[in-house]
C-alpha cells in the first residue's frame, strides 16, 4: 500500500445507551492500526464520534423524562470516557449535533437534490425503531426483523433516494475492488443482497421532529443513517471540498471504515451509492469485524449480560485488555469474552512470558554490572545466537497490519521474547560470567536487545506497558519509531531498577 495518508474512522455510536465491550473492540482497532501506520511515519487521522439523532434517541429520552439533547449529551460524554480509559489517541470526536456536521448534512442533500437523485414521495412498510433501519416483507423472519428486533407498519410522506439507479455500478464497484469489502465472505454477502434487487431507499421521515430538517421542507427531518454516515465528510471540512484534509485524506488518501458486522450494509450500499450519486469519491475500505458474546452467551441488555469496558478497567488494565481482545479473535469472527480465558491470556503472555524476560534481564544486570549496560566485542556475536532480522520483522507486522491481522502480529512479538527466554537459558549467564565475561557482556547485551524490540514494536497495542518497557532501557522518546527500529542499544547506560511491568493477575 503506497499511500502516505490514511484516514482510520470508527463508526459513530448512537446514543441511545452506554458504551459496550463491542464499541472498546472497534476503537481499540483502529487505535492500534492508527498508531502502527504513525510508527511507520505515515500521515494519519483517526476519529469517532456519536451518532445523536433519530426516533430510537427521542424514545429513549422520553422514557428518562428528559430531553434528547440532555440524553445526547450525557452519552455523548461516556463516549469520549471510553476513548480516555482505553487510551485511543483520536485526533478528533464528531457529534451529529454540531453546527459543522449541520452544514455537511444539509449541503449533500442539496447537491443530491439537485443532481435529481433525490424525489419526493410517500413510503409504506416496515421499520424497526431499535435498528433504525426499513425492511422489506422478503426481510422478516416469522414477523419480526433478521436482527431480532420487532418492526411497525409506517405510513407516511417520505423523500427517496434512488438507490436502484446505482446497482450495477455498486456490482461493478465490489467487482473492481475486491478488496473495497474486507473480509471476502462480507463481500460475498454484500454482492448477494445487491443482486436480489434494489429498491429506492426512504430518506425522511415526519412522525418525529429528533433530526436534522430537510431543506425547504421542515416538516421532514433526515434519515438517522444518511445523516450518520455523512460524519465521515464533515472531520474533513465538507462541502469545502479544496480543504487541505478533505483533500489530503479523502480524495488522495487510503481511507478505512472499520465497523461492526451488523451495520455492513448502510456503509457498503447505501454509502457507495450516495457518493456515487453525489459524484464524490468513494473510501477505499470499509473493514468488517465480528460480535463478541459473553461467556459463549449473546450480549443483550433485556439478559442484562453486556459487558461495560469503563466498569471493567477496574479489574484490568486498558492495556491488558487491548492486548485480550486482539489476541483472542482473528479479525472478522465473532470472539468470546471469558474473564478465566483472559487471565489465563495476561499470566501466560505477558507476565510469565515478556515480563519474566524482563525481569530477569534487568535484575541480572543490576546484580552483575551495577546496573549498566555492559561494553560487548561485537566479533563475538558471530557464531553466537543472531538477534531478529529488523527489516523483515518490520516487513511482516506491516504485511499483517494492512490484512488486520492482529494475533499474527502479537505472535511475531511473543516469538521474539520466547526464543529470549530460551536464549536466556540456554546460555546460563549466571554460570558463563565465571569462565568467559566476554561472551556473558554478548548474551546480556542481545537479551538487551531482545527486550527493545518487543517494547518498540508493543507500543501502538499496549501503548503504557510498552512505554514502561522502553524507560526501563533508558531509550530516549524521539528514538522508539520506525526511523530508529535498527539503533541498538547503547553499553554504558545506567538502567533503573527493574520493577514488575507485567504483574501476574491473581484471580
């Protein structure tokens, strides 16, 4: 991939309720692929937001007895708290209430009006308030939508967009893109419902007033799900489309939409086709994970199983549970949330594996070099163990990083610390430094290295852990990226002492 600019987005989250552990999971992602494509020195702009209008908001605040802007507000904020405990660095957070996305909004619709892709119209047929979503008779499974979600008959004045005009053109799009759609089978499936056929796509709606007003027509408020994905224009200043971001990341740039399976179709069809319609360019790639159940169980807050990632920082660290969901799940399939599986996961890879090395090292250090980093006679590293080749790990994570391959990149990292530890004893330096100090200054220096490595390359997953990791070597902030990957640890430094990066979780 040879874009310089990559523009990294979540969805944005309704606000109906509080965050759950599948939105920590999206964020948790892009945060990491974010933070990857940083290291690697290219221009990044991460975002997420919430999603603040609709029917389902309006409900919900009535139920609460307050208005859908204080039930916005309030949600809104335990969003941005979710980014704060998980340590996401977004470089901006979009609310569909704010004047910028407003203007967005109301200018697509205008162009597209304009454009005759847009009609005036009357709509009946079923709609789901929890999925906010229409559904054709053909849809329904014994009455009620695939989601499980009931349905009620609506009939109303509605505008429409033509969505049937844009089918073949979506075929031709997902045809000469494969990769447009990631993962294949999610493709598949987009390129199956497309081919049964298309219809017009109901875009307002009057029952309720939650909602951005259509222009000229105030009786009307947009559809939830056009204003939603609108966001993704407004981080970048539309309709100013000769903004320097707009430009820089949207149109000349690799732009990645990273959602949940369940929303696949709004950003795969309905999205493409509007922007088709609206002769703007298209995102490069809209990534589609899986759901996570709850000790093999469904999440559904009418069991009361969901499962809050803010409340769950108060048992683990955000880093040990970034580090969990990424390593239990491979990209695209649904995953298991098991407190007992995660334990097991943190005692096994971090703290007995990486920290272990750690620890180990550095004590060894203290105890036989007062702490400093011993002078080594590089001619002996020949014939000794060999240190990681750095460029084709660099090569590897980079490989794996754009197919979302998570877990392969935490199993290249948690090789590198095993074959330390079997380095480690193997050379036995503790009995070594009695007949050949020479080779034990070798073996501690590339244990050294070997520690420098994995908290170089851990920093965009366990951002806090891998910064413990890098000020135990002393290795200075400006040289931990992808420029300084290959300067090797300098002898002669004092080290401090070695204190537990990755404590064992006791249940």
């Amino acid at each position: 991939m040879d874009n310089k600019s990559f523009y990294v987005t979540t969805p944005i989250y309704y606000v109906n309720d509080v965050p759950h552990i599948g939105h920590a999971y999206t964020g948790i992602i892009c945060d990491v692929m974010s933070r990857f494509l940083k290291f690697y020195d290219q221009d990044v702009k991460f975002v997420t937001g919430t999603d603040e209008h609709g029917q389902k908001v309006e409900k919900a605040a009535e139920k609460m007895m307050i208005s859908p802007q204080e039930l916005a507000d309030k949600t809104s904020e335990s969003f941005r708290q979710l980014g704060q405990v998980m340590n996401f660095q977004n470089d901006d957070f979009i609310r569909t209430t704010e004047k910028r996305h407003k203007n967005a909004v109301t200018a697509l619709w205008s162009l597209l009006y304009e454009k005759g892709e847009i009609y005036l119209g009357s709509y009946s047929g079923w709609y789901s308030v929890r999925d906010e979503a229409f559904y054709q008779e053909k849809d329904l499974v014994n009455g009620i939508a695939p989601t499980g979600s009931t349905v009620e008959w609506v009939e109303e004045p509605s505008y429409f967009f033509r969505l049937s005009k844009w089918q073949e053109k979506l075929l031709e799009l997902y045809e000469g893109q494969p990769n447009f759609i990631f993962p294949s089978h999610r493709r598949n499936e987009v390129i199956s419902f497309v081919k049964s056929g298309l219809t017009d796509l109901s875009i307002s709606r009057t029952s309720f007033s939650w909602g951005i007003e259509v222009p000229n027509n105030s009786s009307h408020v947009i559809y939830v799900w056009i204003d939603a994905l609108i966001n993704y224009l407004t981080l970048l200043g539309f309709p100013d489309t000769q903004n320097h971001e707009y430009k820089k990341f949207w149109e000349n740039g690799f732009s990645t939409h990273v959602i949940g399976k369940d929303i696949l179709r709004f950003h795969a069809v309905y999205w493409p086709a509007i922007l088709l319609a609206a002769e703007l360019p298209l995102p490069k790639q809209i990534a589609v994970h899986g759901w996570w159940l709850n000790e093999g169980q469904k999440m559904s807050k009418s069991i009361g199983n969901t499962i809050n990632p803010i409340s769950l920082t108060a048992e683990f660290s955000a880093d040990q549970i970034r580090y969990f969901l990424l390593k239990e799940v491979s990209f695209g399939k649904d995953g298991n949330f098991c407190k007992a599986t995660m334990i097991k996961c943190i005692n096994s890879d971090l703290a007995n594996n990486i920290g272990n090395l750690i620890q180990r090292t550095v004590s060894f250090v203290h105890k036989e070099y007062e702490g400093v980093i011993p002078e080594v006679d590089h001619n002996l590293f020949v014939g000794s163990e060999e240190l990681p080749n750095y460029e084709e790990i660099l090569k590897q994570i980079r490989d794996h990083l754009f197919k979302y391959e998570f877990n392969s990149i935490l199993s290249i990292i948690l090789d590198i610390a095993s074959k330390a530890n079997s380095y480690i004893d193997q050379s036995a330096p503790w009995k070594l430094k009695k007949t050949n100090l020479q080779l034990t200054n070798v073996v501690i220096y590339k244990l050294l290295e070997y520690i420098r490595i994995i908290g170089v390359l851990l920093q965009p997953i366990i951002p806090s852990s891998a910064n413990a990791i890098l000020d135990q070597l002393q290795i200075p902030n400006k040289k931990r990226d992808v420029k300084h990957f290959t300067s090797k640890i300098q002898s002669g430094i004092l080290l401090p002492i070695a204190k537990p990066i990755f404590p064992k979780f006791e249940n």
